[in-house]
C-alpha cells in the first residue's frame, strides 16, 4: 500500500515538473530544471552478496525461500571458510524434493543455496534428499578435506511467517527477512567432524551426538552419503542415495545388483521388459527403481515378503535370496529370467562384523556395521561379481506365466522350484 502511493506520488510530482518544465521552457529556455540521476531500489545495493541470486531468478521474482537458501550457503561458506564453486564441497538439502513449510513448497531454497555457494546437480557436489512433506527444512555442508560438516535447520515458524508477509507485501519481507540474524532464523546450526575413520575409532562419542540429534535427525544420511562421496561415489549412484535417503549396505546392494543385471542379463528396454520381484523386499529395491525405472507404479516391480518360516525353508544356496528379474523382449515369442543372490555372509565375514549388530538399534552397533560395510561395498562398485550371484536361470514360454509368478497369493520361488511349497 505504501509502494503504492508512494509511486502515485513520484507520479503527480513528475507531471507537475513536466508542466512547469513546459512553462518554463516557454518563458525562458535557460532555467529547464534538470532532475537529479536515480538509482533504482534493488536489494543487491544492500546485500552485494544477492546478486548472483537476484540475476539468476530475477528481483521480481525473489522469495524468502530464496533467501533462506542464500544465508544458509553464506553462513557455511563463512565457517568452514569455502568459495564459491568449491570442488571439495558438498551441499545437503531436502530443499525442493517433497519437504514444505506448511503449505508452501521449498524448491526455491534450492535456488539460493546453488546461486550462492556454487554447488550444484551438474557438478556433481549437491545432494538433494527425499524426505516427506512434513520433515523439517534442512542444509548442510561438507568439506572432503577436513570432513567437517555445518548443519543448518531454519525455524519453520518463522519461514511461513515471513512466507506470509511476502504474499502481502513482498518488498518488506525480503528487507525485513534479511535483516534477522542467524540465530533468529535457525533453529539449529551445528559443526561436526563426520570423518568415517574418525566415527569409527570412537563409536561412543558418535553415538552421543546420534542421540543428541547434533543434525536434526539426519545424521546417518549425512555421514553416509558425505562420507562416501569422499569416496568417489559415482553420480548414477548419489541418484540412487537421494531417494533412498541415505547409503546402507542394503541399498549397496541393491546398486550391485543393478550392475550385474545390466552385465549379465542386459535389456533395450528395462522398464518395459523387465519384471522384477523383490523377494525379500529391502533397501536394494530401491536402486533397481532409479537404475532400471522399474518401480510400482509402472507395474514392474512386486514386493514378496518372506516370513522367518519361509526363510527357514530356503535351501543353502537360496539363502541369501534378492531378486528375481524376468526379460521378455519386445516382438519376442518368450522370455527368459534369473534369481539373484546376494553374499552377505562373505560381506560380513570381510568387515568382521556380526549380523546381529544391524538390528542393535539401543547402541553405536546398527550405525556402525553399516557405515562400515557401506565403505567395504565400496571397492566392489565396478566388481558386482564378487557379491552377487545367479541362484537360478528359467525360461518363460508365455506371458501368463509371468502373470503366475506375481500374482497375489502365489510364492514364486514355490513356483520356480527352488523352495519347497508349504
Ligand atoms: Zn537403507
């Protein structure tokens, strides 16, 4: 409202002058008044730092979400004292995935946080995780060569607050939004030391901080991830880890299991001729989704659970029972399929570590042997040979025996011979 009249005003004034410009002009050519230089309001001319930002999504246009993103990234840069466009640095978000703030969606965060830092999807530096709609808002940075990590966590409140006043008065908001400092619009800013190594040595410090909630909750997704990244985690890969939401051997797994489809049991067309069943489902289904486009919804991938019962049942060989990936070519007259397996106990055996442990959620114990096998799993990525293996090989005559092996109440691995039928 006072943009408004302020702007009706600045108009008034200027035919008034124009007027009296005519008049003068008219009477003596000598005195034209002349009118002082403008400069344009623009928020860059108070805060440099924006511009990239305000170039990049035009002023017109700019949010606090954009802004929240800005002071995230310039917050970060300041304090593990990285510029723009470090490749040593990754940048962490569920901004603009699913999280909203109330009713508004994040994906302008992202924008802030790119625009500022450098950090981005085609450089490879900027994991973009999926959580749900309601989860808190999130950023944090990793530095590959100290392994330090900030984590920041805005106020929601405060957000949808600003969020708001921005629909009324944009101007304002932004002005106003930027003047709050960091404490004033983070619920949460934490640095850690995140070194696998490190976490490693001292599991019980780390668990503290687990317990702690140091990242929000967040924490295994970013020491995962940001620590395998260190690695050298291949691109198609952190794809996989964005949805999943973290990198567990399970979810490894599942990236190997993809890898030796591709080598061993290759297809043109993977979401149209591939058929998957998970039997049993875990962490590794969704890799086959990213890597292969095979998920639920395109009605590629059915989940089979196995009760204890039925894993006791399970003959030696079948033991470690993942997949089984059926391929029926376009124009073909049959198809062909696998069972995979994958050797955990080898896995296990290389780390050391007991099975027991993945399910000793009251200690450091399931946070460890996964962090460690994540890393173990590692070396295998261009090797999926040497953890996964093909149980057994079947042909299929007709497509109404696929129809059989996923249909409701049939158990596939009944129907293919390789348990016996209860
Ligand atoms: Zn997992």
């Amino acid at each position: 409202m006072i943009k408004r009249i302020s702007k009706s005003a600045t108009l008034i004034g200027l035919a008034l002058l124009l007027v009296l410009g005519t008049v003068l002009i008219g009477g003596c050519a000598k005195e034209t008044p002349t009118l002082p230089p403008t400069v344009e309001a623009s928020i860059v001319n108070d805060y440099p730092g924006l511009k990239p930002l305000v170039d990049f999504v035009g002023e017109e246009n700019l949010s606090v979400l954009n802004l929240v993103g800005f002071k995230a990234a310039d917050k970060a840069m300041r304090e593990l004292g990285f510029g723009k466009g470090d490749p040593d640095i990754l940048a962490l978000t569920d901004a603009g995935y699913i999280a909203k703030i109330e009713e508004y969606t994040t994906e302008k965060a992202l924008d802030g946080v790119i625009m500022t830092s450098g950090l981005s999807r085609g450089k490879g530096n900027l994991a973009n995780l999926h959580k749900a709609y309601n989860w808190p808002l999130w950023f944090a940075f990793f530095d590959k060569r100290s392994k330090d990590c900030i984590y920041l966590e805005p106020k929601s409140e405060i957000l949808k607050t600003y969020l708001d006043r921005e629909k009324a008065d944009r101007d304002a908001a932004l002005a106003d939004f930027m003047k709050l400092s960091d404490k004033e619009i983070f619920a949460k800013i934490a640095k850690e030391n995140i070194d696998a190594q490190g976490l490693l040595d001292n599991p019980e410090a780390w668990q503290e901080k687990m317990l702690a909630k140091v990242f929000g909750g967040n924490e295994f997704s970013i020491f995962t991830i940001s620590n395998l990244w260190a690695m050298g985690l291949p691109n198609d890969f952190l794809k996989v880890a964005e949805l999943h939401d973290h990198i567990c051997p399970g979810l490894t797994s599942g990236y190997l299991i993809a890898k030796y489809v591709i080598k061993h049991f290759p297809t043109a067309n993977p979401r149209n001729e591939y058929t998957v069943i998970a039997i049993p489902p875990w962490c590794k289904d969704d890799a086959l989704i990213q890597m292969f486009e095979t998920n639920v919804g395109h009605k590629r991938l059915y989940v089979k659970h196995l009760t204890k019962e039925q894993i006791g049942q399970l003959p030696k060989e079948a033991k470690n029972v993942a997949n089984i990936i059926i391929r029926w070519e376009k124009g073909a007259e049959s198809g062909d399929g696998i069972v995979v397996g994958f050797d955990w106990d080898k896995l296990f055996e290389e780390c050391e570590l007991e099975r027991a442990w993945l399910r000793d959620f009251a200690t450091y114990k399931w946070w460890y042997v996964r962090l460690k096998m994540d890393i173990a799993e590692m070396h295998y990525l261009d090797n999926p040979e040497a953890l996964v293996f093909t149980i057994k090989e079947f042909e299929v005559k007709s497509p109404a025996e696929i129809e059989k092996l996923k249909a409701a109440g049939v158990n596939p691995l009944v129907e293919l011979g390789i348990m016996p039928g209860s």
